[in-house]
C-alpha cells in the first residue's frame, strides 16, 4: 500500500472539485450572449408596446375629433364655441353655438339667444306665460352624437350643476384673499417677488404655503374672480335681454372654448372616452310662468260653466241650472279650503 503524503491528497481533492464545479455550472462568459437576447427581446417588447399604445392613442383621437368636429371653431377663424343645453340632468340635448372673439357683451348674448330660438323654434317666444326661466353654467358630459334626424340639437349627454362647487370655489378665495392681506398688513410692503418675500422671513413655514399668491397682482386677479362670482346670477337677464350687459363681458372664460382648449383635452397620456370629457356650458330651463293662483281661477270658471251646463240638460230651465252650479261651486271651495288650512 502506497501512502500519499497529505499536501498531495489536499491538492488533488482541491482539483477534482473545481473540475467538477466547472462542469456543472457554465461561465460567465457563456451567460453574455443570454444576457444581451434577453435585454434585447425586452427593448423589442418595450418598443412594440410603445407603437401600440402610440397607435391606439392616434385612432382615438381621430375617432373623437370626428365626434367633435361641430364644436370645433376653424382654423384661423375669429370664433370661438359655447355649449349649451337643455332637458334633464341624466338625459339632456346639446348644441354648439358660434361666437367671434371680437364681439362685445350683448353680441355675446345675441347670439345664444338668436341660436336658441333658431333651434327650438321662435314660436317659443309668443306663448303666454311660457318662456325661457333660468340660466345658469353646468359642468356637460357628451355621450355622443343624437340620432334623431329631425332634432336640432347635436349631440345627447348628462349635465351637473355647479352650485356646490361656486360655493367651494369662492369659500377658498375668501380664506386665500384673507390670509393674503394679512401677510401684506404684517409685513408693512408689499415685495416684488416670492424669492425676496422669501428670504425676509424663512422661519413660519406656514408663509410658504402653495396658495400664497405672489405677486400682488395675483392678488388682484382673486378678487376680481370673487367679485365676478355674483354676476352669475344675472345669466337669465342677460339672456332675455342681452342690451342690458353693455360692454360687460359676463361670461365665464370656462365656458368660452377656443380650438386648443378643446384639442388640449385629448393630448393627455391614455386619450379617454368621449364620455370621460368635461366641458362646461350653459343650461337653459324653459317653465310656465304661473302659480297656484293662476291655475285655481281658470279651473273654478271653467268648472262652474261646465256644472251649469250639465244642470241645464238636467232640469231644463236655466235659473235652477245657475243656481245649482253656485250651491256646488261653493261647495267644492269650502272642502277645499277646510282641507288646505284644517288638515294640510
């Protein structure tokens, strides 16, 4: 039997394991040709996704400047569009209206009148106590083009109304006009510049809110948005009778889209639905113009006729015909009234 010294087992046990690792696990430099294809069929895949989702971006966007097309102004014209609409809030009728960029208040006006009876009929205009009782700015959805072939309006959608939100929107310019002027008040001047006012006083961290507006001018432009807010009201009279605006412009500049606005909205990264496009508009609300009192004479006369003739055919002697028809006439008004005090 041969002994081996023990150096020399080491270096031969030593040997025979790296061969066997080498076997049986490859090399680095066989894992660089695996690497670069599985990098390369990633960049591929990126790369197709990227044209896809480029691709679908397009054709949506055509698709929906095809459903848009009647709101969009031309290119280079003087115009800009309005929406207006009417109907319920989950069912409602839109249409665009046309106006220059250079018309006044009243001309503004005019015009939305003038399409608003071209559309629904001037006839409107000449029924007793019906006519047009409320306008006033909504947020419109379109849902998409109406299919009623003798309709005048363009599209069909769902309206929300603002009321809520104007009330959020001026509390907010209340409180930010507020802390503004106490700021000016505490300070003594009014600096030129966030960076200047900033560099003066770095300590309160509550100077540095977002809703700080400086310059001053921003100030100004708060106030202004404030002070127009109740003008909104006066939507309807303008409307009826668009003379009385003057020169004021009291149209929202939300409601007045050029063709950027618009096309702006379908630049975004995933082009949305049609349905998914908020525009603010006009709704316009026709009502009778009558109450109660209103209905309750006519309804008494016609009744009392119709009792008297009835009495007439039936006794025959026109006398006892009137004199019936006052007996149930009182009659009727005296439950109604005990109904309408007594029980309700």
């Amino acid at each position: 039997m041969i002994f081996w010294p023990q150096e020399v087992l080491t270096s031969l046990l030593q040997n025979l394991v790296t061969q066997q690792y080498l076997k049986t696990v490859p090399s680095l430099d066989s894992h660089e040709p695996h690497s670069q294809a599985a990098d390369h069929t990633r960049s591929s895949a990126r790369t197709s996704f990227e044209k896809t989702a480029e691709n679908n971006h397009d054709e949506q966007k055509k698709k929906l400047l095809t459903h848009l097309e009647p709101i969009l102004p031309l290119d280079g014209s003087d115009s800009c569009t309005i929406l207006v609409c009417w109907g319920k809030s989950n069912c409602c009728e839109i249409f665009p209206v046309q106006i220059a960029l250079s018309a006044d208040g009243p001309a503004e006006w005019r015009a939305i009148r003038e399409a608003w009876y071209r559309r629904r009929g001037s006839w409107r205009k000449h029924i007793p106590m019906f006519g047009v009782r409320g306008v006033e700015m909504v947020k419109i959805s379109i849902l998409g083009d109406l299919c009623r072939p003798k309709s005048q309006s363009t599209y069909s959608g769902i309206y929300k109304c603002v009321a809520n939100e104007l009330e959020i929107e001026e509390k907010c310019l209340r409180k930010t006009i507020t802390k503004s002027e106490l700021y000016s008040k505490w300070l003594g001047n009014e600096y030129d510049s966030l960076a200047e006012f900033a560099s003066y006083c770095v300590a309160d961290d509550w100077v540095h809110s977002s809703d700080y507006p400086y310059p001053r001018q921003g100030v100004e432009d708060m106030k202004r948005k404030l002070n127009r807010l109740p003008l909104r009201a006066a939507f309807l009279d303008a409307f009826l009778n668009p003379d009385i605006v003057g020169k004021s412009h009291l149209l929202d500049q939300k409601l007045i889209m050029g063709q950027r606005d618009i096309l702006e909205k379908l630049n975004e990264i995933h082009c949305p639905d049609l349905c998914d496009l908020d525009f603010s508009g006009l709704l316009i609300r026709e009502d009778w113009g009558f109450d109660s009192r209103h209905v309750i004479l006519p309804l008494a006369v016609t009744l009392l006729l119709a009792l008297v003739g009835v009495s007439r055919i039936v006794y025959g002697d026109w006398s006892t015909a009137w004199t019936f028809g006052g007996f149930l006439v009182s009659f009727i008004t005296l439950i109604w009234m005990w109904a309408h005090h007594a029980v309700g």
